[in-house]
C-alpha cells in the first residue's frame, strides 16, 4: 500500500488481518518516490495506491509504472466517489478503485481477487498475441522466402526462355548462313567443272587451269567452313584439350603459307619476318588454325594485287603475331561485336563469309591464356595483334633443374 495516510494502512491492515480464508501479507510505502521504486521491482501481487501523495499523484505514479512494465493490479484509493476521478484511473490504466470510505471486507477482498484474475488475463492475453504475432512473423517470413524463391524460379525461367530464345535464333541464324555459304561455292564448282570440259575439248589450256583454281578455291572455302563448325561444335562440348610440342616458328611460318596460297588473290603477296627467338612451345595446331583465320580474313577483304604482311616476335614468355593488311577496313562501330557469333562488319555483305572466324579465334585465345587487338579504318586497313604465352620458358626452367640435379 503506497499513502502517506498511516491511518488509511492500519485500516485495510485490519481488514485483511481479519480474513480466514485467505492470509495476506501487506506493506506499507509512505511517500512518491520510494512507492514508484517499488513498483517497479515488481514484488507485490497487488498495489493500492492513494489518489494523492502529498504534492505527487497516484494516477501519474501509475502512468509511470506502466511505462515500465509494470502488470500487476493496481488500484486507486481516494477519498470521494466521484466519476471523474473513476474516468481518470480507468484511463491512467489503474485496475480498479475504492472509495476509502465504503471500504468493507467484502468489497476490498473481490476488487484483490478481480485485479489478480485480471492481471493473469491481461498476462495470458500478452503471451497469445506474442504467441500469434511470432507465428505471423514465421509465416511471413516463410511466404516472404517462397515469394523469394519463386522469383528466382521466374528469373531462371525467363533467363532460360530468352537463352532458348537466342539459340532458336542463332541456329535459324546459322543453318540460313550456312546453307548460303555452301551454296555459293558448290555452284562455282559446277559450273567450272562444266567450263572445265569444254575448255579441255578446246585444249585450251588458260582458262582450263583457271577453273581448276576455281574449284580448288572453292573445295578449299568449303573446308574452312566445315573446319569453324566443327571447332564450334568441339569448344562448345569442351572436347578440344592442349597439346604443347616444341617447334620452330620459321618452319611453322613456311608450312602456313604453303596452305595460304589457294585463298590468295591475283598478284596478292604474303610477306612475313621474325624476330627474337626461334623455338615456340604452345599447342601447334591451335596456333595454326588461330593465323590461318587472321590471315585468310586479310586476304578476303583485301583486293587483288594488295599484300598482306605477317611480323612475329618471340621472347622468353610471350609469342607475338601481327597481321597488317591495307583492306577495306572495320567500321568502329562493328570492332567490339566481332567476337559474337555470326556478327560481320556493315561493310562485307558482298563478300563470302559466316562470321565465325573471330569468335572461334577469341574461344581459342581463352584456352590459351592468350590476348587479341583489332585496330582498323575504313578503306585502310586493319591491324590485328595476338599474344600467346611461350611455355618454352617453363620447359626450359626444368630442362636446367635436370641439369643441375644432374651435375650435383
């Protein structure tokens, strides 16, 4: 009990002493302060609180209290019955009130019992809606993982659609291409083969080898085309493994050119030097098919009489190949998209070609940790730079561990 009245205390003290059938044991708080501090540890079943403490009031003790945490039943005592005092408690959050003067065994015994009986209501109230609001906050935050997960199903989906998407597409893309690709030089073949008999006829011997250059030119593009598919199809798969040997990069040089010569223009020349080392240690035929497309792009887009000229220097770790040539040129525009398949420069719709060559190159490079730079003006040529590792330098740093192990 919190008053500054002792009478008020001896009172109910003796009312509730009276009682037997309930023992109560009450405490007696004269004063704001340490009644607030009371309230607060939160050690009593009930608290009766005075209406007035001096120049404090129980109605804002209460306030205060229940700002705390405070739950228990407390209940106001005050002097007169009056209802605006009775709205006053109701509203500060007070569990009830007594008229001090109306107080009977009775009525002091029921307003205890009612304020307990309350307080555990209120208490098992708090612990459901705690309850329900966790299993709120649990399926809410299950439905927000599912949403979650459904979304991420959906971009899949959608990235999986438009995946299929550009593969219908490249593959109308590609069969459309190549139908045309092949069809082009299977009627040149043709139709030199007939001018190929009626030239022998004629013994004219000119135009008969011009035509068989014709249709060896032809067999040769075709060739090439089955080649880039079918490395297409390998790099895809992930068949293509390295094989590295040693070998001479001037000798190498000679054999490529040899190849070269059926897709040469008229008067057209390859002119290739070297610098630097002459042993290379890197996957032959990998290098091989990596010029053969540069070298047989500069010579496509190149006219009759134009040379095409190859430089290569070889250090201890690095393989550099350059192939310059004074064509047509790339639209600047058109340089970042030549690695995607099939894409070719604005400038080359009258020249025969699928679009391959630079994407198969760049795969190519890839596996062997290789660079590529295009540089290019339109009606004056284009420069193209490889970089390839020598793994010759590595060979040679366990040829001379042998030795030393050797020696030792």
């Amino acid at each position: 009990m919190i008053d500054d009245d002792n009478e008020d205390f001896i009172i109910i003290k003796d009312i509730l002493k009276n009682k037997e059938d309930c023992k109560y044991t009450i405490d007696w708080i004269s004063n704001y302060e340490e009644g607030l501090q009371v309230l607060l540890e939160d050690r009593h079943d009930v608290y009766f609180i005075d209406y007035f403490l001096g120049a404090h009031s129980g109605i804002v003790m209460i306030s205060k209290a229940i700002e705390n945490g405070c739950d228990k039943p407390l209940i106001i005592l005050t002097g007169q019955n009056d209802s605006i005092i009775e709205n006053k408690t109701m509203k500060a959050g007070a569990t009830d009130y007594l008229v001090k003067s109306e107080i009977t065994s009775r009525s002091i015994e029921t307003t205890i019992r009612y304020g307990i009986a309350n307080a555990n209501h209120k208490k098992e109230m708090k612990r459901v809606n705690e309850d329900l609001e966790n299993k709120v906050m649990q399926r809410t935050q299950a439905l927000e993982e599912i949403l979650t997960e459904l979304q991420l199903s959906r971009n899949e989906l959608q990235a999986a659609v438009k995946k299929e998407l550009k593969l219908n597409e490249m593959k109308s893309n590609f069969i459309s291409t190549v139908s045309h690709e092949f069809r082009t030089p299977l009627t040149s073949i043709l139709s030199s083969l007939y001018l190929v008999s009626q030239y022998c006829q004629k013994n004219d011997v000119e135009n008969h080898a011009k035509h068989i250059n014709r249709i060896t030119g032809s067999v040769n593009y075709l060739t090439d085309l089955l080649n880039d598919m079918l490395s297409i199809n390998i790099l895809e798969e992930k068949k293509q493994s390295l094989h590295p040997e040693l070998y001479n990069i001037n000798s190498f040089m000679s054999e490529l050119h040899q190849e070269l010569k059926s897709f040469k223009k008229e008067k057209q020349k390859i002119v290739f030097n070297h610098s630097g080392q002459l042993e290379m240690y890197q996957d032959k035929k990998i290098l091989k098919h990596i010029i053969n497309n540069l070298v047989s792009n500069a010579l496509k887009f190149s006219e009759a009489g134009k040379s095409i000229f190859i430089s290569s220097e070889i250090d201890n770790s690095t393989l550099t190949i350059t192939v310059r040539d004074n064509g047509i040129g790339i639209p600047e525009k058109d340089i970042e998209n030549l690695f995607q398949r099939f894409y070719r420069g604005s400038n080359t719709a009258n020249i025969q070609g699928t679009g391959l060559g630079l994407c198969i190159i760049s795969d190519y490079l890839k596996m062997l940790d290789g660079t590529i730079d295009i540089k290019s003006k339109l009606s004056m040529g284009t420069t193209v730079t490889v970089s390839i590792p020598n793994l010759n330098l590595s060979l040679n740093a366990q040829h001379q561990t042998i030795r030393t192990g050797a020696n030792s």
